[in-house]
C-alpha cells in the first residue's frame, strides 16, 4: 500500500543518547509503506553505538517517542511531549523523522530503544502484522491482539483518519449533486481525473478506483504532487485523489467524497505504547486517555497547511492548537 509523505521544510539533526545522528529527519517525497528494511538494523545499530560512547543510560523518567517524516508527525510529536511534561514528572526525548518510518521505527520499539510512537492503523495492520486483507476499524480488536503479542498496546486514538480520498471541484460537485465515488460514474465521462503518476501504477490506484466505481473519466492529467491543487483551482482538471488531512485541501474549494464502498483501507491515527512503560508509568495513560478524539481530519489538514504553506513552526502550531482545546496549563 502506497502513501506519500508530506513534505514539510525541516531537516533535524537528532541527538540519540548523546550521539549526533545528522539529517535522520531528511523528508522523502514517495510515502511508500514497504516491509521492514536493512535501515532498521542500521539505525538499532546507531542507537545502541550512541549508549555504548556516551555511557548515558536512559534515565527512568526519561521516555522516547519516535515519529516518522511527516508534518503532522511533527505536530503530534510536540503534542504529546507537551503534554506528558506537562502533566507527569517525566521527561520526553524525541527522535523525529525517522527515514522509513513504520520499517525502521517498528524493529526499534521491539528492541526497547523507542518505548512509543504516532502510527496509522492500516499501516499496523499491512506492515507490521503481515495481514494481506484492507483494514476498516471494525479489525480494531484483532489488531489489537495482534500488537499484544509483542507486548505493545494501541492508546490515544487521536480521532483523524490519513487515508486516501477524491476531491472535486466545488462547483462540479453542486452542478452534479457529487457526494458519494457512485455518484461520479454518471457523469465521470463529462469530467477530466488529475493524479500524480504513481497512482496511475499502483494496483490499489486509478484501475482499482474505475473498476470498483464504473468509472470512465473523458480524460486523465499526469501531475507532480505538489501542482494538483493548482490544476484543481485552475479548472485543468475536475477530479483528483488526495490524501485526507493534505495542508492545501485546507483551503482548497473542492469537496471531499464518500467512499462509499469502502475501497480504501482505514489509516486512523494513534499510539503504539510498549506494555512494558505504560506499566512502569500508568500516569501516561491518562494523557493519552486526554488526546482520545482530539483531532479531527479537518483540524489535522489546516494544521498542516499552516506549517507547510504558512511556514510556522509545528511547536507552536501544536501548541495553539492545545491552548484552543483548552488543555495547556
């Protein structure tokens, strides 16, 4: 399953136990959700060479939470580290965007050097348990269970869901009455379909999409990443797939429809936990217990885009957002 990560303009020089680790964070365009990779054995080697150097133990107030390179991982990331501090006595070290996300930060949680991070069910389900199936919420349980057989826990569920999705032009969509990917296959001959080109490529991608929905587009528009929301505005296309918290659908005078057939997998955001800490911290369930719900897809996309398009810092976006929520003390 293929999904791109946001860019977001930061490269982090992470300090892991003492040991500078240059330009972990380095943002890769292609959010590809591929197996576990050799990147994991190199980075447990780093962290484990970074303790042997400096001799700096982990203190016992001291927990790690790792996030993958993505904006709103960013934000999250300065989430929770607030507000663990803020509320227990312990202390948050961040390693932040992790290169290969779920593939290298997984194999660190079991080896105990991450002890929690922000991770996407569908990515849990896919990558992490080897199911093979489309993951939907009503698997929440079984991928639970499956976590607890390597002593991890899902907690904090922060209510947003970063999966796939289309969009049309708002006035196309009231022209047409477009709520539902059904209601596009009467009128899909009459619209053109904008997508980057690894969309067309994929298996899940435009093929699945138009043999699922009857779809017949009049025609489609090959584009970069970052130029489809231009295309939109600029009435070169009518149609195109998203990602459902992308920063610029924010602002974007288009709609977002129903999948109304469930053809993309659920990528509901929350905390991977190893049972091991929240034992030794129950305090730490409470905080998470706070962020339940916390975010909406909407809420997540506007703060996005305010890093991404306005150039402020996820810190003090997460930040505003936790004073607007009223959980900053």
């Amino acid at each position: 399953m293929g999904k791109f990560e946001k860019k977001c303009k930061r490269e982090e020089n992470v300090k892991i136990c003492g040991l500078k680790t240059e330009n972990i964070s380095k943002i890769s365009a292609d959010r590809k959700r591929g197996g576990l990779k050799k990147g994991a054995a190199l980075l447990l080697t780093a962290i484990t060479a970074a303790g042997i150097l400096t001799g700096c133990g982990q203190s016992s107030q001291t927990i790690r939470m790792a996030t993958k390179p993505m904006t709103e991982q960013y934000i999250i990331g300065s989430m929770m580290k607030t507000l663990i501090e803020q509320n227990t006595d312990l202390t948050v070290e961040i390693t932040e965007g992790v290169g290969g996300g779920t593939a290298n930060i997984q194999p660190a949680m079991e080896e105990g050097e991450f002890d929690f991070y922000p991770e996407y069910t569908g990515s849990g389900w896919n990558e992490v348990l080897k199911e093979e199936s489309l993951y939907d919420e009503s698997m929440f349980d079984q991928l639970q269970a499956g976590y607890e057989k390597m002593d991890m826990t899902w907690t904090g569920m922060l209510g947003f869901n970063n999966t796939y999705g289309l969009v049309v032009a708002s006035d196309i969509a009231k022209k047409y009455n477009l709520k539902t990917y059904s209601d596009l296959a009467a009128v899909s001959d009459q619209l053109v379909f904008g997508a980057e080109y690894d969309f067309f490529e994929r298996e899940d991608g435009y093929d699945a999409l138009c043999d699922t929905y009857g779809l017949t587009f009049k025609d489609t528009m090959d584009l970069d990443i970052g130029l489809k929301y231009d295309a939109l505005a600029q009435k070169e296309i009518d149609v195109m797939n998203i990602f459902t918290t992308d920063g610029q659908l924010s602002t974007a005078d288009a709609v977002v429809l129903e999948d109304d057939k469930g053809l993309y997998p659920s990528y509901m955001c929350g905390f991977v936990v190893r049972n091991e800490v929240l034992e030794d911290h129950p305090e730490l369930q409470q905080v998470f217990d706070k962020v339940e719900n916390l975010i909406t897809d909407a809420e997540m996309a506007k703060m996005n885009d305010q890093v991404e398009t306005e150039g402020r810092e996820p810190e003090d976006v997460a930040s505003a957002f936790l004073q607007e929520k009223g959980l900053l003390e």
